[in-house]
C-alpha cells in the first residue's frame, strides 16, 4: 500500500492487488474509488465498494466508483458485470 498526501483537503492511497489479496484490511473512510484496471478477482469489486458504509450516516449519493479499462479487459469486466453488459460497456469505448 502506498499512501500519499497533497494538499491538506486531498488525500489518497494506492492499494496493489497483492496487498488486497494477503492483508484483508477493512479501509474506513473512502467515498472516492478509482480502478486503474479490473481487479483480477471480482469480489475485490464488492469489498472495495462495501468500505465506504462502514461509517454510520453515509448516503449512497457520498460515494463515486470510477473504472479504467479498455477491450483488452473485456475478460476481467466479464467476470464483474456478466457478459451482456461487458460487451456493451467495451464495444462503447
């Protein structure tokens, strides 16, 4: 894990999926998540998007997901979204 530190209000941390996979941390505080790339495992996907209600009194509106992925993740997106939807979301790109 990395962590970084701008400007007081901006504040973020890089997690590498080997991190995800040996350490299991329960990450409280998140409202902003940013995939560089599908995780290789997709129920990495819920656990990272389940950190951010750990907090009591956050709304749904708080938090904001953002994926990077290209056709060449088509494999990777299949596994998160199915196969419909996979297709749809790298044949737009």
């Amino acid at each position: 894990m990395l962590s970084f530190t701008n400007p007081p209000a901006i504040h973020f941390s890089r997690f590498l999926d080997p991190f995800a996979t040996f350490r299991r941390y329960k990450i409280r505080g998140i409202r902003n998540l940013i995939f560089y790339g599908p995780p290789d495992h997709p129920q990495f996907f819920s656990e990272f998007l389940s950190f951010p209600f750990l907090d009591d009194g956050v709304d749904a509106s708080d938090v904001t997901c953002r994926v990077l992925y290209s056709k060449y993740d088509f494999l990777a997106m299949d596994r998160i979204v199915g196969t419909k939807e996979a297709v749809a979301m790298v044949s737009a790109t």
